[in-house]
C-alpha cells in the first residue's frame, strides 16, 4: 500500500483505497493466502498427490473446517468496516455468509471418507510430449518437473476457499491491515486443533499412538459435523440465502450487527483462553469499531449533503431556469407549444424536488445522530438505520439528476468522465 501510494504521488495521481468507490463497478479488496507449516518449512495444507490417505493434512482440513464454522461470526467481525459493507455480495466479491469452498477433487475425497467407499478417479496431470507440426519439440533441458493442475474450482463468489495448498479468505477490505483477522483466523483454529487433538486421544485411548483407522475416525467424525459450512455453488444466489439459513449459518449483513459478535460469550472465552485479548480489551475494541464506524457514516454524510446543497442542487436549479426560459420563449411560436425543452423540464422538475427532499431527509438523520450522546453502539445502530437509507434516497436522485443535467451545467466529473476518459 505504501508503495501504490509513493507511485501515484509521483505521477499526481490519488490512490481510492475504498472498498467500493464506484457503485456497480467491481470493489478492491484483499485475499489473505493462508496456511500452515513446521518449523522446517514443511505445508501441512499440502495435500499431495494422494491426498485421502494424507492422514496429518486431512486433520489440518477438518480442523480449519471446524474453525469457521464454530467461529464464522467472529470472522465476520474481523472483516467489518462501512466502506467493506459497500462490497461484500456483488461483483465478484465474496458474501457476507461465511462458507467453505473447497473444490471438485476435496469434496469428493471427504465424501468419500464419509461414505466408506474409494475415491472416485481423478486424472492427475502427466509430462506430455510436446510436439509442432508432427515434429517433437527440443525445450534444450534435459528434464521437466512435474506441474500439478489446480483441481479446486475458481469460485469468486466464496469467501473462504482452498486452492491448491492454502485458504483464501477472500473478504478483508481493501483499506484493513490483514492483521486483525488473521488474529482471529489463527486463533479460531487453534481453538479448533485442540479440539481435533482431543477427539483423536480420545479415539486412540491406551495406544501410545494413534493408528490409522483412528485418525480415519476422527477426520470423518469432522467431515460429518462440519458439512453445513462447506458449499460449493453460488454465493450470490438466493436459493444459497435460503440454504445457509437451513444451515444455521448467520447471515450477518450490517457492521453493528457484526461488531456484536466480538463479545458474544463463545467467541470472548476463545480469545481469552488462549490469551490473545483480555475481556477489557475485546469491550474496548467493540466500542472503537462501533465508535469508528459512525464517525465514517457522519463524515460522509455530511460531506454528500454539502455536495448536493452547494453544487447539484444548484446547477440543477441553473438549468431547469435555462429550461424554463426556452420553454418561454418558444411558446410564443406556434407549433412549438409540446417542444422537446418543455419534455426535459417535466423530466427534471420531479428529480429536483426529490433531491431537495432527500437533502431534508439527510439532514434529519444527521440530527438523529446528534442527539445521541456517549453511547458508541446506539451511534452506529443509528448510523446504519437512518443514516445509510438517506444517503441511498439521496444518491438515487443525484444520480439521475447527472444523467438529465446539460454538461455545461454539471459541476463535478461525471461516471463516463471518472471512469472511461
């Protein structure tokens, strides 16, 4: 990030770190690439090319399985921002659902473990011979390495997704520092492998070790009770809204709601067994998010009413004035009584006067703000309940005032302007 904005510094140019500046337009946002290792290097979220008798990597699996789904909202917490809100559920971003998606080859290897039954047959890829018009192809090397195809699926619309030997969690904001939900990240499977190493040493009893069909019986006990957070279709769908709440899997759409989960009782007593926040820290960090939040609302709230009250507003007046004397003028003429000035004054006359009332509406939710006093969490739920609408009411009529607005009249860059010239 220091880097992108040294570089358009330099070339005058501005960095829009927003999570989504442009509505309708694809939104920024970061992939946190994650895996596990040892101390010598050595992936533990490798599967190889067997990975159903993998025993230590499909134990991995469950676990990071287990995690989200014992610990999703708190996932969802780690991603919450206003901007991010903007984002999440459309134009390849991921939903605010957190899922699993873990591919064509996986899904079968657990199902099959769940079924006791073979893996169906998966082609891995070979060294083919290479060859250009009938004729082998010299590469002047004297061998090739072995390059293994990706057979998990592209699926922009998950959240959280395996591909080739790590997770993607795909739905940290453009602006966020990785940090913060990585913390939550670990510390959710941390939580989760010691529950796995507890079902293995229960499973396992007197042996000194666990043999295979142990391990076997614990990865498959996992792949039962965390089917519910894998799914591989559509995560922009609504038949998959309708699915996930079947599912009990939380379905948590607004930031205020998503600040809540940081001090649910299942999600504090995890951090604060395994030491990563003290109960005073995880309620300090839910009122700053909840305080920061509205704050954002506030100022941009207030940076639209200005915009619209100094500048749209009023070159909207300018030309329907302009309008209305051509109209005027051309009245006197016969013929021209239904002139196409007077269709575009009717046209715009409406927008005007619902901008004029959405500035209004803005500016009672602004108020409504105000009014709130030293309660952080009622200033974001008021943020998100009134605030967030006005600003939409708002825009919808800006935005068609942008497309009726001669261009001489208009004050600020337009879409076609910021985005294709």
């Amino acid at each position: 990030m220091d880097v992108l904005s040294k570089v358009a510094h330099k070339n005058k140019m501005k960095i829009l770190y927003h999570e989504k500046p442009f509505k309708g337009v694809n939104g920024s946002g970061k992939h946190c690439n994650w895996s596990m290792s040892t101390d010598h290097g050595e992936n533990l979220l490798d599967p190889t090319v067997k990975p159903e008798t993998n025993y230590r990597f499909l134990l991995i699996l469950v676990a990071v399985l287990h995690a989200v789904q014992q610990h999703g909202a708190l996932l969802r917490t780690s991603i919450a921002s206003s901007s991010n809100e903007h984002r999440l559920g459309a134009c390849e971003a991921p939903p605010s659902i957190l899922s699993i998606f873990l591919g064509q080859h996986l899904t079968e290897v657990l199902n099959s473990i769940e079924e006791s039954r073979p893996i169906k047959n998966f082609s891995m890829p070979e060294i083919q011979t290479i060859t250009l018009g009938g004729t082998a192809l010299d590469v002047k090397v004297a061998s090739l390495p072995s390059i293994s195809r990706d057979l998990t699926d592209r699926n922009r619309t998950s959240p959280f997704a395996f591909t080739g030997n790590k997770f993607e969690f795909r739905a940290v904001g453009s602006k966020q520092s990785p940090s913060f939900p990585v913390t939550i990240l670990n510390a959710a499977v941390a939580s989760a492998l010691q529950d796995v190493s507890a079902a293995l040493r229960e499973q396992m009893g007197e042996k000194p070790f666990p043999s295979d069909a142990d391990k076997i019986a614990v990865i498959k006990k996992f792949i039962v009770s965390t089917k519910n957070i894998r799914f591989e279709g559509d995560g922009y769908s609504d038949a998959w809204i309708e699915e996930a709440e079947k599912r009990g899997l939380p379905n948590i759409k607004t930031c205020p709601e998503a600040f809540e989960q940081l001090i649910k009782p299942e999600h504090m007593s995890m951090l604060m067994k395994l030491g990563i926040f003290s109960q005073s820290e995880l309620t300090s960090r839910f009122f700053i998010m909840n305080e920061r939040y509205a704050k954002d609302l506030l100022v941009e709230a207030n940076t639209m009413r200005t915009m619209l009250a100094q500048q749209i507003l009023p070159a909207a007046f300018e030309y329907r004035g302009s309008l209305a004397q051509s109209v005027q003028l051309l009245s006197t003429i016969p013929g021209e009584e239904q002139s196409p000035e007077l269709s575009a004054l009717k046209a715009l006359t409406p927008v005007v006067k619902d901008l004029q009332a959405s500035i209004v509406g803005l500016d009672e939710a602004i108020a409504k703000l105000h009014a709130i006093h030293d309660d952080a969490v009622a200033e974001a739920k008021a943020a998100n309940e009134f605030i967030l609408p006005a600003m939409q009411i708002a825009r919808t009529a800006a935005d068609q005032l942008e497309v009726l607005t001669a261009d001489k009249f208009y004050p600020i860059p337009r879409y076609s302007e910021l985005l294709w010239f």
